[in-house]
C-alpha cells in the first residue's frame, strides 16, 4: 500500500486539519488553527482547487 502525497491545496487542508486536531491536545495552538484549516478546506474544495 503506497501513501501519496495530496495534488491539491484542500487535500493539504485537509491532512493538516486532520493532523492539527490529532496533536491539539498536546500541543494547544494546533487547536486554534483547525477550523480555521476546516473553513480553507470547504473553500477550496468549492472553488475546485
């Protein structure tokens, strides 16, 4: 099974969103950047990019 890498800035939202809220509760900054990634995600995936 081979893991690639996402070809699109909301597939990069989204694994940093995923990864953001995965480490929040050790490191409590990620945790006032997730949604933020969440709305970028929603955005980008809107607009196709």
């Amino acid at each position: 099974m081979k893991v690639s890498m996402p070809k699109t800035i909301s597939g990069w939202c989204m694994w940093l969103f995923f990864l953001c809220v995965g480490l929040a509760p050790f490191v409590a900054i990620l945790g006032t950047i997730a949604p933020w990634l969440a709305l970028a995600y929603a955005v980008f995936s809107f607009i196709g990019m």
